[in-house]
C-alpha cells in the first residue's frame, strides 16, 4: 500500500463521520484531486512543448512572460478565456455548444480508473481496462459534432478525416489492450501493475514480451490524439484548421485542453500497461527500507510513474519536432494493413507465453 494512501485515510474516516453527505464531499474531493493537476499540468505541458521545440529548432521558445516564460500557458489561457465566442450564424447551435464538452468529458473521466500508486486510484474497478477502452472511444462524437454543427464544408470535412483515423486506430489500441489482458488475466488497472513485478527489474515489463504491441498502442495512441505525424484532421494547407476551425475563445479552448489531456493520458496508460507503472526499473534487485523519502527509487512509487510519464509525453513532441505529416492513404493503409494484422498475430503469441507461464502474474516473486 502506497504510504500516499496511509496519508489521506484520517482525512476520508473524517468525511465518512458525515454519513451520505461526507461521502459525497470526499468523492467530489477526489475528483478534484485528479482533475485540477490534469488541467494545471496541460497549461505546463503546452510550455515544455514549446521550450523543447525551441531548443530542437535552436531558438528560445517562450522566454518573457514570468520567470523565464513560465507563465506563458497561463497567459495565453486568459487571453482565449475572455475572447469572444463566435457562432456561426448558420450553426446548429445546441451541438456546436455540445461538442467541445463531449470532447473534454471523456478524457477526464478516463482518469477515474488510473492507479497512481499502489492503491491510490479514484476507482480500483475490475473492469477497468474496459472503462477505459469505452471512455477513450467517446472523444470521435465530439469531433463529429463539431464539424456536423458547424455548417463549414472545411469543418466537415476535417471531422470526417479525423473520425475516421480515430475509429481506424481504436481498433487497432483496442487489440493492444487484448494482449495486456490475455498476459496480466485481469481487467483491473492496478493487477496489470502488479502482474508486471519481479525480482529482475524491468526485465519484468510487458513492454518486452510484448514489444510490437506496445509500439502499436503508443503510435495508435499518437495518431487517435490527431497529433503529428498523423494529424490529417489539422492539415493547415488543405482544410484550415479542421473540424474546430469554426471555434473560438473558450470553446476553442476546451478542444485544446482535451488534446493535450488525452495526450498526457495516453502517456499515462502506456507507463501502466506495458512499463510497470509505479514499479521501479530495479524492482527486486535492491530490498531495503531506508525511508519513505528515498524508499521508492527501490521499491516504487509515484515518481516513477512520472518520470515514464513525461518521458513518453515528451516522445509527442518529438514526433512533432521531427517527422513529416503523412498522407491520408498512407496512414489509413498502416492502421489497417499493417498494426492491425500484427496486434492479432501477437495476441496469440502473448497467449502462448501466458500459457506457457512466460509472462504475467508478477513473474518470478
């Protein structure tokens, strides 16, 4: 049990005294806790993409506004906050309004089920990776409103794009997780975690039995997120800005924070189901207790979880930094020709290690 949770039990038994309306609070409480650091690390996340392509393209990024620009993100918030909100005047006004919040709703929601430590999760739901599968295919509605309601031939035409490259690589994400289930035996976000302990340390991960599956899920996870090289939906020389080029001010705004929410999300979910999560790269080479304060370099923990995370968020902004934008034929054609046919054949084979007891169920305790 992480020592985070032990932390906040005297805080949760205090709200349970209230009965019903205590634990209503403690709930909107949690929910908080995840969602207001989701929204403030988008605002850091935006920075660091620029500071990184900056210094990729040998220039400075963002550098005047707070210490060294560390308020830019936070500036340019503002400013889209209190510009004006524009409807078209030919616009079905209900979805135009609706489809940003659909796009936002899921990739916060999603995070319910995401184990941060061990035990510290807003939900240890069985069915998790299921939720989660559900949670991250409901993004498409909200770009196909956007464009639909938008009465702009450039709208639809980016949200026809973009749906159909999301559906496309949803499957293939969709058999990615079958091989996680099939090597962990468990839908729960947190046994998957633990399914991946060992006494070899990283040697353990499911990223290497699995290793065409993991780079499927996360290149998928790149192209679903419509981010470069696979963002078709935005291909500025062809239909402007796609299916939200309609939008402005505050609605604009939330299309944003969803990408980039999606994105730190989608980092996230590759650290927990193929690089040991919480778990720690000398997991069981080193059995030590020190202090809770250096413990978890040895024993895992948050940090560890972060540090993965940023290191595959920071793979986004590379792919942007340095890869040309594909054709659309040519990302239809690796979704369904190539990642989709290689996810089936090694589902079979993750099968067979399972079997064979090669992988999974915390190997080698």
């Amino acid at each position: 049990m992480s020592p985070i949770v032990t932390l906040f039990d005297p805080v949760r038994e205090l709200f349970l005294q209230f009965g019903t309306t205590g634990l209503l609070v403690w709930t909107l409480v949690k929910i908080l806790a995840v969602a207001l650091p989701v929204i403030v690390a988008v605002a850091f996340y935006v920075l660091w993409e620029r500071k990184l392509i900056g210094w990729m393209h040998v220039r400075h990024g963002p550098s005047y506004i707070g210490l060294g620009g560390l308020l830019q993100s936070f500036a340019d918030v503002f400013k889209m906050l209190f510009k004006e909100a524009i409807l078209p005047s030919q616009s079905q006004a209900f979805l135009f309004r609706l489809a940003p919040i659909l796009a936002l709703a899921p990739a916060l929601a999603a995070w319910a089920v995401v184990p941060f430590d061990d035990g510290l999760a807003l939900s240890n739901a069985n069915a998790g990776l299921l939720y989660l599968l559900s949670m991250t295919s409901l993004g498409v509605y909200g770009v196909i409103l956007a464009g639909w309601a938008s009465n702009s031939k450039y709208a639809l035409l980016g949200a026809m794009r973009s749906a159909a490259q999301m559906v496309s690589y949803e499957i293939a994400m969709g058999f990615s997780l079958v091989g996680v289930l099939v090597a962990a035996g468990s839908l729960n976000l947190s046994e998957i975690v633990h399914a991946q302990a060992g006494h070899y340390g990283l040697a353990n991960w499911f990223a290497w039995p699995l290793l065409p599956l993991f780079l499927i899920y996360f290149i998928s996870g790149v192209a679903e997120t419509n981010r470069a090289p696979f963002d078709m939906a935005e291909g500025e020389s062809e239909i402007v800005a796609g299916f939200h080029v309609e939008y402005s001010g505050s609605a604009f705004a939330i299309f944003f924070l969803a990408e980039y929410a999606n994105m730190i999300l989608i980092s996230f979910l590759v650290s927990v189901l193929f690089m040991g999560g919480w778990l720690s790269p000398i997991q069981g080479l080193v059995d030590a207790h020190v202090s809770p304060l250096v413990d978890w370099i040895w024993l895992g923990g948050l940090p560890w979880l972060l540090v993965k995370m940023a290191f595959f968020a920071s793979c986004f902004i590379w792919f942007r930094a340095a890869f040309p934008r594909y054709r659309y034929d040519q990302i239809m054609r690796l979704g369904w020709k190539v990642f989709i046919p290689i996810a089936l054949a090694w589902i079979f084979v993750a099968a067979l290690l399972a079997h064979f007891g090669l992988i999974g169920g915390g190997l080698g305790k």
